[in-house]
C-alpha cells in the first residue's frame, strides 16, 4: 500500500515537475503582460504587484495596433485551413483505399514536398508570387501556406482512413450506397477524431509560420507573428507589450485547442486501439 | 484585475468602435500635419521637386523611433513633390534578408530601404544599388548648396560609400562611446579610463555580485551585428590589421591578445547572463543600477534615461572608447542610410532620389529632432551643424555629463571606416568570427584555437 502511494505521488511529482516546465513561459508571459516596464524590470523578480491592462490597451488600440494584424491572422489561417481540409479529404481516401496507377509515386511525390527545407524555397515563392502580382495579398500566402499544409494534412489523414475496417465500406456499398455517399455518410463520421486533430495541426501550423509570412507579407497583409516582432525595436525591447502581443496572438489556439480537445481525445485513443488490435 | 471582465458584447463593441477610430484617425493627422507644413525651408532649393510627382515608392525601414518620426512627416512630402511613400516596418534582422532577395531578384519591390553599412560591398559589387555621384552632381536633381552633403558626418557618408563611391546617404547614425555611472565613479574616487588597463581596473573596483552590481557588461551574443560589433574595434587596438599582405587574416597574436581581454573582461567582471545579452539588455541592466560600465553605442542613452523604467536617470557619464596597447582609439560606427534600388525606371529613381534627399536635408534632420513635436527626440542626426546648434545640443546633454563631447570626439576623431573588413562576403565572415568569440568565451575552444579556425573556415569564403 504504502509502496503504490508511494508511486502515486512520485508520479505527481514528476508530472507537476514537467508541466510547470511546461507552463512557465506561458504564465510568464501573463504575468509581464499585466505590468508596467518597470515592474517587468524589477529584481527580484515581483508576482504581487499591481495589475495594469495599460500594454494590452496599447497594442490593441495604440498608435502600433495589432488588430489588423490579428484579422490579418485570421483570415489566414482559416482560408488555409478550410481549403487544405477540402481538399486533404477526398485526397487521404483516395490514397488509402483506391486503387489507381502510380499511386504509389503520388503517395511519395506529396511527401517530398515536405522534405525540402523551407529556407530552400523562399525565393522561388517570392519569385513566383511577385510575377503573378501576389505578393502581400491573402491569396499569395494562402497559397504558399497550401503548399506545406496539403501534403500534411494527407498524410496525417491517410491513417485515420486506413484504420477503418473496409468491412464498413462494402456494408453500405451492399445497401446501395454510391462510393460518395458512403464517404460522406459512413466514413467522414469515423474519422471525426482525425480530422479535428487535422485542423488543430493545419491551424496551428498556418497561425504560427513567421519565415514565410516576413518576406511574403507586407503592409496590407501581415500576421501577428510578424508584427510582433515590432515590439523588438532596435532601441530597446518592449516586454510588456511583447508579452501581451504573446498572449492575445496564443488565444485563438488555446481555444481552438480547448474546442476540439474531445475529438482529439477521441481520435487519438481510435488510432491507439486498432493499432494494437492489429498486432 | 477585475476592471478586466469584458463580455461579449462589450468586447465586441469596443472592437469594432476601436477599429472606426484607427481607420480615421491617420487621415486626420495627416491633413492636419500637411496643412501646417511650412515647406518655404525646402523651396528655396534651387530644383523641381515635383519632377516626379504622381510617383508611387515603397520605402522599408526598421521599427525605431527615429523612423516613426520621419514617417510622420511624410505628408509634408507628399506636399512637397506630389510623391506618395509607402513605408514597410521590418524587424533589423529580416529588413537584411527581405532587401538581399528583392535585389537579387530584381523585382524593385523597395525602391529603398534602411541599408546596413556593411552591405554595401555586396551591394555594390552585383551592382544591385545606383552610385550616387551623378545624382548628387546633377543639378536639376539637387541643390548642392542648399542640401550640403559633406555637412553629414564624414565617418557615416564613408561608411556608405565603397571604393570612394558614394552608394547611400546616413539617415541616422550611431557611434560607440564609454557610459558609466558617476555616482558609482565619483564614491570610490574613479575616473572614466582613458585606456583599456584603466577601464579593467574600474570594472574590478565596483564589481561586488553580491550587492548585484557588476563592473562592466559587453555585448556577448553571438552574431555579426552583436559580439562582432564590439570585437573589431578591440582587435584593432590590439594592432589588428584585417589585410596581411592582401590577405583576410582574423588570427595572429594580435586577434589573441584582444579576444584575451575581451574574454577576461566579461568572465571575471560582467553579470553571467551578458554572454547571451545584445545593447537593449545590457541597456536595461544599466537602467535599473546593476551595471557600473559598459561600451556601447551612445544612443543607448535614451533607454537609459527612460524616465518610465530607470532607475539611474541623473547619475550618468559618458567617455570616448578606452584606448588599447598600442595608443590608438578604435570606435565602431554604425548608421542606417538609404541607397537607391537599380531596378527601377528613371522616373522612380528620380523620385527615390529626392525623397532621399528630402530625408537627409538639415531641415528635415531638425524636423525629426529637437524640433520634432512628439516625445521621441533622435540622437543620430546626421549633421554636423545639428550637432553645433544649441538648441540640440542642451537637448542631447539632458542625458548625462560630456553626452555631446564625448560622442562628437568620438565621431571626429576615434572612427575607422576599416574597423570591419569591408568585402562582399562580410555576411558570412561575420557570423564566422561571431560563433569563433562565442565558443572561445563559453569555453568550448581555446582562443588560439578558435580563432585558428576562424581564419580556416574565412579563407575559402574570400577565395569564393
């Protein structure tokens, strides 16, 4: 008995050890964000001090607002991930279970594009974007963000489609079910779980991507990411509004996260199971 | 913080409320700034500056304040030539990359940018950016008297220019000076150092980490702008020469000797952290009294005189560099100009010229300085009369004891536009030494032996 608690609690320990590791930026982050500069400044270091939303005023609505930029963000990374999803779907089914010629290189051919590191391509996607005018338009990024998204996104989808029994499958197709119908209807709801960790990912990927964004961007369209970087001037560093800019920028995730943490749960333990069914 | 409750709708509201505003209100301000602008000053110019007029140009700068100012005056310009400005804030490091690929490319995105010195080799060399000789001769593009070039402090317009040619204007510039804390100083009967000896031997009278005071800080972070900036000119106190018989030579005893004192200093008399640290950290260290010293650029003097965050406003002074063994002063000189992209039509070029010119006038320098309206005063004004005009200077000594003195010294007398080698490959000699002085400071190499391989990694990069 004394053994097992004895377990229990070095598990506690060790757990509570990693997510204060873990959470230690974040919650510094909040706690600069909510000070002036020269709190942030003091030593040792204050935790009671007196709160001031004063940095999140002025990044939200100062002279140098990241409001534009958060729509900027948004927009983004919501048409990146609708349109990698689209498009992702139909492509993981098809290469999970269809039968076709040179499926295989295809299968090959959209996880290369992932192998060439992103440095390598940056000029080129400048290149080709400033000769179709897209430069620091919506569509530009989008497309570039398309790019390393899509081949993500089918791959991680690929899987979730192969776990499903093709059993499933010839049921509805024997009921008279078209192959589309059956898609939409049988296994789409399957793997409901994959596709809310696909989104998160494709998201996550599209909300946080700096190296692109700064050189495709400009004044029109410009992320978060790159607008933060504004409060690193040359002449000093703005921690408090950096910190606040963090915080607002580590929202829309932490929601979206927080939204489809019941389908991840779901889809990751799916994965899990028939995983070791199989063996 | 339960002031900070908003629901959704408040939040939603406020939003949106704040949105309308932000739209509006840059369009006010500019009608407003434009109606006011007395454009007399640059009409006396004896050139058309609305040759161009009906231009559009792109201009990318970095975030800082002296930028923010000259931003704010654009409408003026408008007024002036009819030429509209779009400015692009970009952080230092990526201003560097974006600018590289728009001219490698050709593509005339920026039809100018904030340069760095340093890459003005590399410019010229591909033939990226105009020399700048016949816009400054031709006299239907500028009014020599009336814009006074060589009123621009020699070191920075040297900087600018290669081989004698002149490839872009100081907009605003930087020197490196000695700060220190009078207070501190005057307690223990200490003078500023004169030579390196000295300054050694104030970092070690004041050094007490236990108090939480160290004697000096320098920039330690790995990266040609950061410990290379603070490295040549110790190297070239030392004796270092970077061209031995024509050749880029970054070992030897010299570059020893100096990356000795160099890593001597900042072990035995510098906070830990300061290996890792660039000029805002150690400025923010100095700003809340934790640093007795340090070398850096002299307008780190508006951080620490930061009336919202130091703690030492009143109790600073400033001193030329220390001088090294051999008896010479070498100060790192820094200044970001504007040069003129040469892929562009005539006309665009023309209308990047005079916004150039516009912009590193006497007048607009005063405009953007003590005579600018907001609180953000330069101490990079490109002039040499600005610099003599009392008005500016009482301005500049409000940040400490010899501000002005010490910097116009310094500029006049302790610069040396070879402190770096100025060659095309400077991007990548420079990231070279800076991981060399990073791994001989953490030691993880011996100085020889970092620096020995340095100069085997450098060589193939010259003969490339």
């Amino acid at each position: 008995m004394t053994a097992r608690r004895f377990r229990i609690i070095a598990t506690l320990a060790i757990t509570l050890l990693f997510l204060l590791a873990w959470a230690f930026p974040i919650l510094w982050s909040v706690l600069n964000s909510l000070k002036t500069d020269s709190d942030v400044l003091a030593y040792p270091p204050k935790l009671f001090f007196t709160p001031t939303l004063e940095p999140y005023r002025d990044v939200l609505f100062g002279s140098a607002s990241i409001l534009p930029n958060l729509v900027s963000s948004f927009v983004i990374s919501i048409g990146t991930t609708i349109i990698t999803m689209l498009m992702a779907v139909p492509a993981a089914y098809a290469l999970a279970r269809l039968r076709f010629r040179g499926k295989k290189f295809a299968g090959f051919y959209v996880l290369a594009t992932q192998m060439l590191p992103p440095v390598g391509i940056i000029i080129p996607y400048f290149l080709i974007l400033r000769n179709i005018g897209w430069i620091d338009t919506y569509q530009g990024i989008i497309l570039i963000y398309l790019s390393f998204s899509l081949p993500f996104a089918i791959w991680l989808l690929v899987s979730y489609f192969e776990d499903i029994p093709f059993e499933m499958e010839e049921a509805a197709y024997l009921d008279g079910a078209s192959r589309m119908k059956t898609l939409r209807r049988i296994i789409i709801p399957q793997v409901r779980g994959g596709i809310a960790v696909t989104v998160v990912f494709v998201f996550l990927n599209a909300w946080n991507e700096f190296l692109f964004a700064v050189v495709l961007s400009g004044n029109t369209v410009r992320p978060v990411t790159v607008a933060m970087f504004n409060f690193v001037s040359v002449e000093q560093t703005l921690w408090a509004k950096l910190a606040a800019v963090s915080v607002l920028a580590m929202l829309p995730v932490v929601i979206l996260g927080v939204v489809a943490q019941k389908n991840i749960v779901k889809g990751l333990t799916v994965g899990a199971v028939k995983g070791g069914g199989r063996r | 913080m339960k002031s900070f409750a908003p629901t959704r709708r408040t939040f939603l509201k406020a939003g949106t409320a704040a949105t309308a505003l932000l739209g509006l209100a840059p369009s006010v301000m500019r009608q407003a700034a434009a109606q006011e602008a007395d454009l007399a000053p640059y009409k006396s110019a004896k050139i058309d500056w609305q040759q161009a007029s009906g231009e559009t140009i792109t201009i990318a700068v970095i975030p800082a304040s002296y930028f923010e100012n000259l931003i704010s005056l654009a409408p003026q310009f408008k007024a002036l030539t009819g030429i509209d400005v779009r400015f692009e804030k970009i952080p230092p490091a990526q201003i560097r990359q974006k600018s590289v690929i728009d001219l490698t490319s050709k593509t005339g995105t920026y039809a100018t940018h904030a340069a760095d010195p340093m890459y003005y080799s590399l410019y010229a060399a591909n033939k990226w950016v105009e020399p700048l000789d016949s816009y400054l001769a031709d006299k239907s593009l500028t009014d020599a008297d009336w814009f006074k070039f060589d009123d621009i402090i020699p070191a920075w317009r040297a900087a600018d220019s290669v081989d004698g040619k002149q490839y872009g204007v100081p907009y605003d510039g930087e020197v490196t000076i000695q700060v220190y804390r009078k207070d501190l100083y005057d307690a223990k009967g200490l003078k500023p150092a004169d030579d390196l000896e000295t300054f050694v031997k104030n970092a070690a009278a004041l050094n007490a980490p236990n108090d939480r005071i160290w004697g000096t800080a320098l920039r330690g972070v790995a990266g040609a702008g950061q410990n290379m900036y603070i490295y040549p000119s110790i190297f070239r106190e030392f004796g270092g020469q970077w061209f031995k018989g024509g050749k880029l030579t970054v070992n030897g005893p010299e570059a020893e000797a100096a990356l000795a004192w160099y890593i001597d200093v900042m072990r035995k008399y510098a906070p830990t952290a300061a290996a890792n640290w660039n000029w805002p950290d150690i400025a923010d260290a100095f700003s809340q009294g934790t640093v007795a010293s340090y070398i850096d650029a002299h307008s780190s003097a508006s951080v620490i005189n930061n009336p919202e965050k130091s703690k030492v406003i009143g109790k600073v002074g400033y001193a030329r560099w220390p001088k090294g063994p051999t008896g010479k002063r070498v100060s790192s000189i820094w200044n970001w100009g504007f040069p003129i992209n040469a892929a562009q039509t005539d006309k665009k070029k023309k209308a990047t010229w005079l916004f150039i010119q516009w912009a590193a006038s006497a007048e607009t320098q005063a405009r953007t300085a003590h005579r600018f309206a907001g609180p953000a005063k330069r101490s990079g004004v490109n002039r040499s009369s600005i610099w003599k005009d009392p008005d500016y200077v009482k301005l500049m000594n409000g940040f400490g004891d010899n501000f002005v003195e010490a910097t116009m010294a310094t500029l006049q007398s302790d610069t040396d536009v070879d402190w770096r080698p100025r060659v095309p490959q400077w991007p990548a000699i420079g990231d070279t030494m800076a991981t060399a002085i990073q791994s001989a400071l953490s030691g993880q190499a011996t100085i020889k032996a970092a620096l020995d391989d340095a100069q085997r990694r450098v060589e193939p990069m010259m003969r490339g």
